[in-house]
C-alpha cells in the first residue's frame, strides 16, 4: 500500500516537554548511577578511617570523638557533581535533541523539569541517609557525613537546604552549559573571568567600606535557611540566563 | 500542498564569510532531492537553516507552510542527520533506538529492528567505542525508521563500506517506494546516488548554480568522442563543457544535443556517451559559464 506519509499530529506541548526530561534519564548512568557509586566510595571511605579511630581509642575516648565530622565536607562533592552532571547533560543532549526536531524552547523547558527531578531524586536519597546516620547515632560511631551541621538542625530544615542546594548547582551548571554551547571554550573562560572579577569586587568592596562585620551579623541573622532561601535568587537567575542563551544557541560539530 | 520547502533570497553571514548567499528554491512534497557541492560550499548551513538549528541573516525559510525556527509544529516533522552528530557519550545504541520514537511520531520499530541486523550493528556498546562506521549507521537508521515527513542526511555515510552504502540506498529505495517523503541528501559520492535523486540541487560558495530535474540535468550534457578533426568540426562555436584528447583522439563534453544532431554525429563517426552526473557536476562547477549559471 502507497501512503503518503502523514504530517505528524502535533504532539502536546507537556508531551515535548516530559519526552525532553526523559532523554536524560534514557541512560541513567551519569546522572543516577555514577554519582551515587562515588558517593557510596567516599561512605565507604569514611566508615573506615572512623572505624580505625574508633577501634583505637578506648570506651571512655569514643564518646565524642568523631563530633568533629560534624562538620565535615564529604557529602558537599555530590552537589558540585550535580553542576557537572547538568553542564554534560545539556552540552550533550542539546545538539542530539536538535536532530531529533525538538526546539529550544522544549528543550530547554523539559531540562529544567529533568533538573527538578533530579533534585527531588537526590535530596530523597540524601534525607533518607542523613535520617539513618542520625538514628543510629552516627552510624553506631558518632561520625557524620549526610547530614552535617550546615544541612540545618532539623530534618524539615536538612530537605529544604539540600534541595535548595541541588537546584542552585544544577541550574548554575545549567548556565554555564548554555554558554559553553553558545560560545565553547572561550565564552566559558570568558564566563568564569567576568564571575571571578564579581566576587573579587565584591570582597574588595565589603573589605574597603570596612563591612565584613555586618556581612558576618547578616549571615548569622538568615541562619542556614535563610541563606538557603536566598540561593534561590540566584537558582532563578542562572535558569533565566540558561534560557535567554539557549535559544539563540546553533548545535555546532567542533566539540 | 506542493512545495515542502519555499526559500526565498536566504542568506547567512558568518562575519565576512557569506556560508549561504541569496538563495531561492522550492522543494517539491515527496521527492529525493539531491544536495551536492563541495566541501564547504554550504550544504551543511543551509540545511541547519533549513531545520531551524540556525538563523538566517536574511530572506525566508517556509516549511509546510510556516518558518521553522523554534516551531515545534513544523520541526516534528523533520529529521536531520548530520555526518557529526553526536550522541550522549554514555548512550549505546539501544538508547538512542529507545528514544528516538519519543520524538518521531511515524516511527517504526520493525524497520528499524530490520536495519539493525542489516548494518550487524552492536546495540550494547557504548557510542564512544563504536567505529566511525557503525557512528554513521546508527544515524542512517534514525534517519529511515523515522519515517519523518522532511528528512536530511548530511553525508549520512562517512566510514561506511560500500556494502553498507548500497543496502542505505536499497532501503531508502524501497521505503520511500511504500511511504514516500521528501529526503534531501547531502553527498559527495555523487555517481553512487544519481540513479536515486529524482532532482538536484548544486551549491557552490553559498551560492546556488543548479536547481534541476535529475533527468533534465544528465540530458544537459553529451561525451563526443572520435578523431580530432571530425570532433572539432562537428562541435564548430558549440559551447564546450570539458576537453580531453589523447594523440589524434579527442573527447569534448558539450551541452545537450538535439535529435538530428545526434544523427549527424554518428554520421560523422563520432561516438556519444551520457555523462555521469559526478563529470556533469565537476565541470559546470568548474565552468563560469554564465548560460549555466542564469539557467539554474
């Protein structure tokens, strides 16, 4: 039978969208599998060397020994790695994705929803983890490592940082994906040199009008969740910027 | 609806460089059109142009009917595949035929399964350990199982063998035989697809030099071939194409001829050859030849 082919109905505009996000769940490996295996290596890692002071010390030591963990940084990597896995998962799937007859604007939108999930995905498994490590007292040796002392006090309080949290570096990573897209390597380098020039004026600034100790009194003021809160202003910026930049990007071969 | 494709005086500027230079075409529905010209000539812009992955300096793109950049209504119905494309790193095959029915509403999974087998392509390895060739064969079967009403293969085969070629030809063949499209295809082996473009397009320095029937094109020109003298009277102030000649013998290429010319030259003992569209392309690239260039 000779059919012409038939213009595709337009599929719906959520339908793009989700089939978007499911792209970067396709191959689950670099953002589910690999992140978690690293960070099961750096648990393992710390269980052990916890165990070896453990195990030295005497009974009357242990107490309190690992309190120190408390204020460990060994669970932060997961969040630079998210910015990682959001700059690889756009610079990637962005000209593939193209190919495929998907616009910029779903595509873009159906990241950012893939972005979300991967945040609810992560702050999940990392509650999950801080609640046990808090239940069995670290895990049964005092030590620390998914829920530290900056997550917040309360468990409440550690889901709404670590989300926060994941959402910043995702879309930050998000950003500076559409720049290295639009512009590779030179707007990349470009990017970080106009950031750094930022913050060093901003030390420079808080340093010269003599502020750091209204900076200090003001952080201390916000507490975690309200610098939490506030990494939401930034989130959004990163996630407009990623947008505007986007949408005027062209795939291009050289990688 | 005619024309998949209008374009008018389009343009696209790359600083000082013009990529693709005030070109106006329209593509017939359901056609194999032919996309040829040389490296850097601009086939691969004007196809990102085309499919809305680049913005035009000036002029217009319509594709069913509307412009397509940033227009999902239209883009869903396109497919490009790209010599370079590439795929998520940590993809295998199987990812890549997993998702690509998400986005291909004709999309057939049969077909595909069949092409699979054709090209022994290895659905479990990952894309950055495939050969250059299998790279190339996954996007040829994206490209056919997706069955999109307007697809593009830019030079969809490099690294493949010859075997591998010829079964993408059967296939598109007998595929676009059951469910006909429109297929641009981009390519420099240009005698393997001359019996398959039903027209054709030549760019050359973003500029387009032909825009033909692909019968109408190998018409255009005759190989006479025979003793030197006989073949230089029998061409007289006819425009030549292409001169070659060895000793006494000589072989000139010339624009088409009529019936009764035909018979005067097999009267004269010279003898005429079609010329393959590759020779054809060469030399009316080659040529400035305005007649050539006002007629295209």
């Amino acid at each position: 039978m000779t059919t012409t082919t038939a213009l595709a109905q337009p599929a719906s505009p959520l339908k793009r969208i989700t089939n978007v996000a499911k792209l970067h769940f396709a191959n689950p490996w670099t953002t589910l599998g690999l992140p978690w295996i690293i960070l099961g290596v750096i648990f393992v890692g710390s269980l052990t060397i916890w165990w070896l002071i453990y195990s030295a010390l005497s009974p009357e030591q242990r107490e309190g020994a690992l309190e120190g963990t408390e204020f460990g940084g060994s669970s932060f990597f997961i969040f630079i790695y998210m910015m990682v896995v959001a700059i690889q998962a756009i610079s990637i799937t962005f000209p593939f994705a193209l190919g495929y007859g998907v616009t910029r604007r779903d595509y873009y939108l159906g990241s950012t929803l893939a972005f979300v999930a991967l945040a609810v995905i992560y702050t999940t498994g990392l509650t999950v983890l801080g609640a046990i490590e808090k239940a069995t007292d670290g895990w049964g040796m005092g030590g620390t490592m998914f829920a530290p002392i900056y997550f917040g006090e309360s468990a409440p309080e550690r889901i709404f940082v670590t989300f926060v949290l994941f959402l910043f570096f995702l879309f930050f990573g998000s950003a500076i994906a559409a720049v290295w897209v639009r512009w590779k390597a030179t707007g990349v380098t470009v990017f970080f040199i106009i950031v750094g020039a930022l913050l060093v004026g901003l030390i420079a600034l808080t340093t010269f009008t003599d502020s750091w100790g209204a900076v200090g009194a003001t952080l201390v003021d916000l507490g975690v969740l309200g610098v939490a809160a506030w990494s939401l202003v930034l989130t959004a910026m990163s996630g407009v910027a990623g947008f505007v930049l986007l949408r005027r990007a062209t795939p291009r071969n050289a990688a | 609806m005619t024309s998949t494709i209008e374009v008018t005086n389009l343009s696209k500027h790359f600083g000082k460089v013009n990529a693709v230079n005030d070109v106006s075409f329209t593509v017939a529905e359901n056609k194999i059109y032919g996309l040829l010209g040389r490296n850097g000539a601009g086939k691969t812009t004007l196809m990102q142009l085309l499919t809305g992955q680049e913005f035009a300096s000036s002029g217009t793109i319509s594709l069913f009917g509307q412009p397509p950049v940033e227009n999902a209504k239209v883009l869903q119905n396109t497919c490009f595949i790209k010599e370079s494309q590439r795929y998520p790193e940590d993809f295998r095959p199987k990812d890549v035929f997993k998702t690509a029915p998400w986005f291909f509403a004709n999309w057939d999974q049969e077909f595909a399964d069949r092409l699979i087998a054709d090209f022994r392509l290895p659905l479990d390895r990952r894309i950055k350990k495939l050969s250059r060739g299998q790279l190339s064969s996954i996007g040829v079967i994206v490209g056919l199982a997706s069955r999109a009403p307007l697809t593009f293969f830019d030079e969809p085969y490099l690294g493949l063998d010859a075997v591998a070629r010829q079964i993408f030809y059967d296939r598109l063949l007998e595929d676009y035989a059951n469910h006909p499209r429109t297929v641009i295809l981009s390519t420099h082996l240009i005698d393997e697809v001359s019996n398959l473009l039903e027209h054709v397009l030549v760019i050359d320095e973003g500029k387009l030099l032909i825009n033909e029937d692909a019968e109408t094109l190998r018409n255009r020109a005759t190989n006479v071939v025979g003793m030197k003298t006989a073949v230089e009277a029998f061409i007289g102030n006819r425009e030549v194409l292409h001169r070659d000649g060895i000793g006494g013998l000589s072989s000139v290429t010339v624009a088409g001829l009529s019936e009764s010319e035909r018979r005067d030259a097999h009267a004269a003992g010279l003898e005429l050859s079609p010329v393959s569209l590759q020779q054809l392309i060469i030399q009316l690239t080659r040529t400035e030849t305005k007649e050539f260039e006002a007629s295209a």
